[in-house]
C-alpha cells in the first residue's frame, strides 16, 4: 500500500486526460517577406498531441522593388509609390494538423510544435487612383483622381499623391489560387487556458497568372525593364499567436445549466 501521496511540482500543468481534448481558438498578427497580414485558428484536438487545424489567412502583399518618391507639387509632403498599379489583398483558407514534438512539463516552460496547412487562396486586386494635375498653357487646373496609367509622365501629368484608399473598391479583380503553408510553433504561455505563441515558417503560393502590383514597363517610374511580376510565390513569415484553450465539454455543461435555469 502506497502510504504517500502524490507530490506536484509548483506550476506543473495537469495532464490529466481531459487537457487532452481542449480545442484552441487564436488570432495571430503575422511579418511577412512581402507584406503583412492576420491570421484566424480553430485548432480541434484528435488526441494528446495532435490538432486539426483550420485557418484563414489575410495578408497584404507588396513586390520587393517598391520605392516612394514624393509629390511632384513642391508644397506638399505626400508619397506615393512610383508605378505601383494595384493594391494586393491576399486571403488563404487552409486545412491541416498540428504535432506537438516537446510538451510543456511546467507552466514557465515551451512547447514546441510543427504544423502544415493547404489549401485554396485568391488574391484582390484594387486598382490605385492618384490625385492628378495637368499643365494647360502655363496654368495647373485643380487635381483629379485617376486610376494610374503609364502614359502621364510623357503627357505632361503631374502626380500629386494618392487618391482615397476607398476608391476603385468598385473595380476589384480576383486571381485565384493555392498555397502550402509549413511551420513552428513555440508556445510560452503561463497559464494552461490562454495562447501565447510564436510562430515562423515559410509559405509556398502559385496563381493562376502574374499578380499584377507594379508597371515594369514605366521606364520614368525607375523600374527595370527586366523585373517582372510574379505568379509564383515563396514567402517567410513569423507571427505572435495568441487566444484561449475551449474545453468543449465543460460548454456543454454551461448551456445545460442555463437551460435548467431558464426553465
């Protein structure tokens, strides 16, 4: 007979079955090598160190040649980028698992995870408008916007910034597409309820043609003649990952309880 009870180390996570079956709900505000976005998790759990997860991704993405020049009117401060055709909204919806390689034994400890998610994705694209002027028998007429177009330079036009964020919503493009996402995850959270992770890892996506964002052919924007738009993807990423753990079972309780209340 075991006349000793059973010792805990201070801040020891229980590892009781139970823990087993909680699900994650997380946000995750996520730098990427061409922008930066957001990510929605629901991580449903299949046994003590796997989850299935499904994910939304938003991203805003930008090419690597970008460059900001300011406003040709001398009294203003405004930037913009110089041939720069579309804004790029990029939303990925991906099904995938969860293995954790290294549990947490205490609550000041790290777990550490792998994950992978695919799916489909589909890229936006906004065209920009610019705040516009030209030149008419030595007098400016006030400035209008218009969509961007290769030809002002050479005729005379003068770009005096960017247009409303708002306009040319109207006139969104979709590209679809897919993508594969792999990653780590490292999760330093002191309390076993809440999520506080950071991730890293890279994501491969490929559409159906190039993801216009830049006018390579502008030749006064700057831009080489040889750069080109991409169709073809590779991106890294790193997140902070935060949320809560749901124990689906102890919901059920709590509407059962309400229930029986309201009765």
């Amino acid at each position: 007979m075991n006349c000793f009870p059973a010792i805990y180390a201070q801040g020891e996570i229980d590892l009781q079955s139970k823990v087993f079956f909680r699900n994650e709900w997380s946000l995750a505000a996520m730098l990427n090598s061409n922008g930066f976005g957001a990510n929605y998790r629901y991580g449903k759990r299949i046994d003590a160190t796997n989850k299935r997860l499904y994910e939304v991704d938003f991203a805003y993405m930008k090419d690597p040649k970008e460059s900001k020049s300011y406003s040709q009117d001398q009294n203003s401060l405004a930037k913009y980028v110089d041939g720069k055709k579309n804004l790029t909204f990029d939303f990925r919806f991906g099904y995938g698992k969860q293995h954790e390689m290294f549990r947490k034994h205490d609550l000041g400890g790290i777990a550490v995870r792998y994950f992978y998610n695919f799916g489909p994705s589909v890229v936006l694209l906004k065209p920009i408008y610019y705040n516009v002027s030209k030149f008419l028998h030595g007098a400016r007429p006030d400035p209008e916007p218009l969509k961007y177009d290769p030809d002002w330079q050479a005729n005379s036009i003068y770009i005096l910034g960017r247009a409303s964020f708002f306009k040319g919503f109207d006139e969104l493009k979709p590209i679809p597409g897919a993508f594969a996402k792999f990653g780590f995850n490292f999760d330093f959270s002191r309390q076993d309820r809440i999520v506080n992770a950071l991730e890293t890892g890279i994501i491969a996506e490929g559409f159906i043609k190039k993801v216009e964002i830049m006018d390579f052919t502008c030749t006064n924007s700057g831009l080489s003649n040889s750069a080109k738009n991409q169709q073809f993807f590779l991106i890294l990423f790193v997140s902070y990952r935060f949320g809560r753990i749901v124990d689906p079972y102890e919901v059920k309780k709590k509407r059962e309880r309400t229930m029986e209340i309201s009765y």
